[in-house]
C-alpha cells in the first residue's frame, strides 16, 4: 500500500494451504459518525463468505487486547457481547495448530470455523495493522 492510501487490513490471517480470515475496514458508517463500515471475509478450499461488520473505537481498543492476550498464550474472544459476528482466535485448536472460529449467531446463525497455521511473526504484525487502522480512522471518527 502506499504511504497515501487508507489501511484496510484490520486482520489478515492466511496460510499456505489456501485457509484465510481477513477483517477489512471499508470505510466511515454513513450514518454512524462514530463508526467504520467493515467486513469479515472467509475464505477456504471447501467454504467462503463474507459477513458486514460495523466497527467502533472501543472495538479496535478491545482488538488490540485480544492481541496482547495472544501475545501471552490466550486464546481470544473478539466482539463476543456485540452485536454482529464475533471471533475467536484459539492458539491450539482441534487440529492442534491455531484456528479461527467466526460466528454470527444474530443473522445467519452460521458459525466457521478455520484451522490455518499463520507465520510466526503474526501477533506483531496484526500490531502493526492495528495502528495504522487506528492512525489513519480514529481521527475522522472524532470529527
């Protein structure tokens, strides 16, 4: 991305096996000044979707305490008590490496979940994403 565009990447998890969960943010709530129109899209050899999603500041705050759980050996539970699909990110899963659940019990009642074996450095990279989501939305949020 260039230095100039909007990051979009909120969560970018993927493997080699084709397995991927991204959170994309796609722009302000036209009519929620204090919120981001996202999206969570899914994507697997066997099963894809996507799911909208709509975004606040205390969402990317409790987003990056996900990931300070994760960086200390906890499994997660993002936007469980919100309205909307929720995440879970368990390090171990059933398949014994981590997997990502997504689950949307309010519209679809459809839950998925991903096994997929991201790159060691993935905690801090989604640090990364997380701040240049904040950096670039928080402000214009604030307006």
């Amino acid at each position: 991305m260039s230095g100039g565009s909007s990051p979009t990447h909120l969560i970018s998890l993927a493997d080699s096996e084709g397995n991927s969960v991204t959170v994309s943010i796609l722009g302000r709530n036209a009519t929620w000044t204090a919120g981001l129109d996202a999206e969570i899209v899914v994507s697997t050899p066997f099963v894809s979707g996507h799911l909208d999603l709509l975004l606040s500041v205390m969402d990317l705050d409790s987003w990056s305490a996900a990931l300070d759980r994760l960086d200390a050996g906890e499994d997660v539970a993002w936007r469980e008590m919100s309205r909307g699909p929720s995440l879970f990110i368990q390090l171990t899963g059933e398949r014994e490496c981590p997997e990502v659940v997504v689950e949307d019990e309010g519209w679809s009642m459809v839950t998925v979940r991903v096994p997929l074996v991201p790159p060691d450095d993935w905690i801090a990279d989604h640090h990364r994403l997380l701040r240049r989501v904040m950096d670039h939305w928080v402000p214009m949020l604030a307006e």
